[in-house]
C-alpha cells in the first residue's frame, strides 16, 4: 500500500462568520429584504392590509440587525489573516535578504483568483 500524503490541518477560523455565510447574509441584507419590505408595504397599501406599518418595522429591524452582523463580521475579518491568501517573509542575511512565500492554500488553487493578497513579514535574522 503506497503511502498517502497526511491530510491537512483543518484551518482555524480567526474571524466571524465564513465565507459561505457571509456572503449569503450580505445577499439578504443587502437586496432581499430591502425588496421584500417595499414588496409588501406597496401590496399592503394597495389592497388595504392590515399592520402594513408593524411588518415593514419588523423586517426593517430584521435587516439593520443583519446590517450590523455583517459590518462586525467584516471588521473581524479584516482585522484577521483570514483575508491573505499567504505571506511574504523576508529575512536579512549578512549578505542579502531572502524573501520567501507562504501560502495559506495549494498553489492549485489560485488559478481561480482574480486577486491575491499576501501579508508581508519580517523574518527573525539568523543565529
């Protein structure tokens, strides 16, 4: 039996919310509560439904709830490594600097990027 190469690491998240989730959040805060509210607001004044007012409030609240969600979220992830997608470490030598790369993924997988972001860090000088 070949030896298989040991699975990676399941990567600890160091921010709020993942991708997935924020980015659904983001799609119902951002476009369909807003259109469901004024959605229902016009159908209900049309047709003359009751507590067309107290539905908008509660939808309303529902949306600047999720607003805020998202905005801590963000401010979590920007605050976080989570957004690089690896580091640049640079080390000084007597005799020059060597800059190396970490990546936070398989190289493969930035062929699917329209941008990548990469930390850059001092390295320790060598002992």
């Amino acid at each position: 039996m070949a030896d298989q190469p040991p699975a990676p690491a399941p990567q600890q998240r160091d921010h709020l919310l993942g991708n997935q989730t924020y980015e659904v959040l983001k799609f119902v805060a951002l476009i369909l509560l807003p259109a469901l509210g004024t959605l229902w607001f016009t159908i209900a004044g049309i047709l003359d439904l009751p507590k067309a007012n107290e539905v908008l409030g509660i939808i309303t609240a529902v949306d600047t709830f999720l607003g805020a969600l998202i905005g801590v979220s963000t401010a979590s992830y920007n605050n976080s490594a989570a957004k690089f997608d690896g580091t640049i470490v640079a080390t000084a030598t007597p005799q020059k600097t060597v800059y190396s790369l970490e990546l936070n993924t398989p190289p493969e997988d930035l062929k699917n990027k329209q941008q990548v972001l990469l930390d850059v860090q001092p390295g320790l000088p060598p002992q």
